[in-house]
C-alpha cells in the first residue's frame, strides 16, 4: 500500500467543501429609513429601482418590510388598521458606491380601512392609483394579501392597476402561520386564478412571525432591485 497514502490537501483542492462560507448576507438588510412622503410630488427623483408592497390595511406589509430587512421596527406595524398613513421609502445603499442608493422599498398605506372618512379614502385611492400607474422608477410590485381573506374586490382592482403597467407582481399570502400546510397551497393555487390579470404573477405562502416563504420573496426583491444580485 506504499505510495497510496491519503493526500489531505489535494483532497480538499479536488472536493472543496460545500458550505465553505456562510451564506451572503441579503442586501435588504441594510435598508435605511429615507423619506416619508404625504402626496406623490413630495417624492425624489425617480432615479433608481423601487419595490412597493401595496394591499388592504392591515394586510401585513409594514411586518413584511420589518422581516425582509431584519430589522424590528423599520416600518410601524400595528394591531390598528391604517397605521401607515404616508408613502415611506427605504433605501438600500450601494454597496459600491455607499452615498448612492441601489434601490427603494416602498411601504404605502393600505386600502379598505372602513374607518377612514371617505375623503381621506379617496384622496389616498388617489395617491396609491397614481403611484402605480406613473412612478417611472417602479421596478416591481409586493401584493400582500391576508391569507385567511384571499383575494378580494378591492385587490382585484389595484391588479388591474399593476396590469396596466406590465409589472411583475409577487403576492405574498400573509399569515400563512395561521393556516395548516395543505390550505396555504390551496390558498396560493385559488390566488393565481383570482389574480390571472396580472401576467407575470408569483404567489406564495408567508408569514413575517414565521419567516415562511421569507428567502424566496428576499430573492425575488433583490433580482428587482440588483438584477446581477440573483441570476
Ligand atoms: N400571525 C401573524 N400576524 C401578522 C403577520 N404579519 C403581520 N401580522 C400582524 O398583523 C397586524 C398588521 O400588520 P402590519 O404589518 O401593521 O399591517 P399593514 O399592512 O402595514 O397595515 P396598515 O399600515 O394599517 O395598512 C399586526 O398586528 C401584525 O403583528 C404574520 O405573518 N403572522
Ligand atoms: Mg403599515
């Protein structure tokens, strides 16, 4: 057996470990609180990609904000419908050029909030209406919607909204923590169907208590944002 003695070191070069290094960190987490806008033309510039996640109050977007960035409190969420009342931007710094900004997450208030007087509903219908159908830089579109309710009226039209644009769409069932595994599917199935206006459409199960379906919409975000991030 001379001359058959095992090579540690040429082992290592010809099978490198698998997990050699740790996982990338996602580049949501560094996103920064920017800037909170009242009506469309206090927005910048539309320079660089934004990803806004839209739906009915209480749907869950401020607590996705909060679990994709990894940071608690980023965006205000709330037992209180209506809670997020202005178009909050968060940005995601270059990491090549740390004064520049990759990109944008958007919170925008939610719709369907019957406490709300109706001037105040019509005047943010205006504003969520306008944003969808003009913001040059929009990149993608995050519909959250509450797993348990589906799809409703409301959703139905803001999708005709994102189909005007030809924008692509993630919704994300939220609280899915509250449904057993074989509803969550049935709901995401049900959800495609409903939402078939919108042509690039991914539908998937999530809970930001549960972190489920939390590493796909990551990926799917930051390919919106850095399309070399995710091939
Ligand atoms: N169980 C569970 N509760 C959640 C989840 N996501 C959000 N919630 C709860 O749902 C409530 C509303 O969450 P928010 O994130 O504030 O909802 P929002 O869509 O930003 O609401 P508005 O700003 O009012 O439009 C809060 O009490 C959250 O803790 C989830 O994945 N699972
Ligand atoms: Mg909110």
């Amino acid at each position: 057996m001379r001359g058959a003695t095992f090579n540690m070191k040429l082992y290592n070069r010809l099978h490198p470990p698998l997990l050699s290094s740790p996982p990338p960190v996602s580049l949501l987490h560094r996103a920064r609180f920017t800037v909170s806008a009242a009506r469309l033309d206090q927005l910048p510039a539309p320079t660089t990609a934004e990803v806004c996640f839209v739906g009915r109050s209480n749907s869950g977007k401020s607590s996705a904000i909060n679990v994709l960035t990894n940071q608690r409190r980023l965006a205000f969420s709330s037992k209180t419908p209506g809670r997020t009342r202005l178009i909050n931007l968060f940005g995601i710094p270059d990491p090549l050029a740390p004064d520049a900004w990759l990109g944008f997450l958007v919170d925008l208030p939610g719709y369907g909030y019957a406490a709300v007087d109706r001037a105040a509903r019509d005047e943010w219908a205006e504003v969520l209406g306008g944003y969808l159908h003009e913001r040059a830089s929009l990149a993608g579109v995050v519909l959250l919607i509450d797993i348990r309710r589906g799809v409703t009226d409301l959703d139905r039209r803001l999708a005709r909204w994102i189909a005007l644009r030809g924008l692509p769409t993630l919704a994300l069932l939220t609280k899915a923590d509250k449904l057993p595994y074989g509803q969550r599917i049935q709901a995401a199935a049900r959800a495609r169907k409903d939402l078939a206006d919108i042509g690039t459409l991914t539908a998937l199960p999530f809970s930001a208590t549960h972190r489920i379906g939390l590493d796909e919409a990551a990926a799917h975000i930051e390919n919106w944002i850095s399309p070399q991030a995710v091939p």
